[in-house]
C-alpha cells in the first residue's frame, strides 16, 4: 500500500510520476508479474522492478513518458548482455508505464461575462480553474465555482502560484489591469499566457510592460489576441474559442 500512498500523496503535490508495473514474466527474472516501481521527475525512485542494467532503462523510459505524457510498454529479453539484453536472468520480462500527470490548471485572469463563461466551461472540461479580479465584489459572485482569489495579483500568487502545468487566461475589464497583472504572471513557469483583446489594446498593454522594464523575450510569450477565430461574439462563445485554443496548446505540446 505504500506504493499507492506515494503516488496519491505525489498527485495532490501537482507533480508528476510513472508508476512502472511488470505485467508479465517469463521463466528466470528478478521480479514477478504484479511487481512495481514509482519513478519520480527528477529520476528517483520508489521501492524496485530488479534492478541493474533493465531497471535502469526503465527509470529512462519513465522519465521520457512525463515529458511526452504517454503510456509505453517495454519488452525485454534478459539472456545475452552482448546483444544489447539487459541482464543474463534467462527470462522475459515486460513492464507497463503509466504517467500520472498534475492536472491542468486555468488561471483566469478576470471575473467578468467572459471569465464566467471561461471558468464554466474550463469546470466542464475536467480543468482546476483558479479566477483572480482584483473587485472583491464582483469575485465574491464566484464562490463554488473554483479556487476564488482577489486582492492583489502578488498576494493572490502566493495564495495559488502558477506552475508549468498552468495556463493562464487573461481577459480582465482593461488595458491597465493588464499592465499590472502580466508582469507578475511573466515572473512565473506558466507555459500558456494568452490575452483578450483588439491589437489597439494590445498596443497599449505592450508599451506600459516596456515602460515597466519588461523584455521583447518576455512580451513574445503571451499569445494575443487569444481565442481561435470563430467569429465568436457572446461570452460563451468566446469562451469555447479561448479553450479550443488552449486545448490545441496541449495536443501539440
């Protein structure tokens, strides 16, 4: 049970792991069918599948599957090390992996019409949604809908940081709201940062963020105007557009 108390407590952590499980084997190998392994991001390791050469290929095949968050199967033949086998057992053995993956969060940026809808829809969509407005009022509107923060965009990151497995959503009332939230949200791992908004407010968010002493390099990672262009024109619309984007984001990442 303790292998299931780690991956459990490792999930809840927003971090990732592969738990490694022989599903079959053959005559002599150093662990049976039903054995397993967690491999944790940065290569360590939970309890053991053998072993020596064959283990150690795993943990690298497990390490690759967080980065590409797919599932693979490994089949190996443990009998001539000189032919590239990864141990001289006599047997066979094959080992399933499968990646636990934080789940995806949406920071919204906004708690108007559209942030309502975006949130509504990200819930739908099996996302953790995090909505941020800096109106105490208008986010006490939220309560049940996700994790609600408003105050200051500092103080709300320290309450709910963003991580690698955030994207963030930003379609707040302004261009000044944006030019004070963004260069926190630019200070964080996020590696999805879309705006709303019409390249004339692009324009101006743009310039108070090089006055602020933000870098080209840092303005290059927000995508704007967000959305995939469907013509969208009420909340929800535009909504369903901000995630097709955001989905697109995830299948090619």
């Amino acid at each position: 049970m303790k292998i299931y108390h780690e991956l459990l407590s490792t999930i809840s952590k927003r971090k990732p792991v592969v738990l490694c499980t022989v599903i079959n084997s053959n005559r002599s190998v150093p662990r049976k069918a039903g054995a397993k392994m967690l491999v944790f991001e940065d290569g360590s390791t939970l309890d053991t599948i053998g072993g020596g050469e064959m283990e150690s290929r795993v943990i690298t095949e497990a390490l690759i599957a967080i980065e590409d968050k797919k599932p693979r199967q490994l089949d190996y033949s443990l009998v001539n090390p000189s032919e590239g086998d990864p141990g001289v057992c006599g047997g066979e053995i094959t080992i399933y992996l499968e990646p636990y993956m934080p789940q995806i969060t949406i920071y919204i940026l906004g708690a108007g019409h559209i942030g309502k809808a975006v949130s509504e829809l990200s819930h739908w969509l099996g996302y953790r949604v995090v909505i941020w407005d800096d109106r105490k009022e208008i986010i006490e509107n939220f309560e049940g809908q996700g994790n609600v923060v408003s105050g200051s965009l500092s103080e709300a990151l320290e309450k709910e940081p963003v991580d690698k497995h955030t994207r963030v959503v930003a379609v707040t009332r302004n261009a000044d709201v944006d030019g004070r939230a963004l260069p926190f949200i630019l200070k964080t791992p996020a590696t999805y940062i879309g705006l709303m908004g019409s390249q004339k407010r692009w324009g101006v968010v743009r310039d108070i963020l090089l006055t602020q002493g933000v870098s080209e390099g840092e303005i290059d990672r927000i995508a704007t105007p967000i959305g995939l262009k469907i013509s969208a024109e009420s909340p929800e619309e535009i909504a369903v557009s901000i995630l097709a984007e955001v989905i697109a984001f995830e299948n090619a990442s």
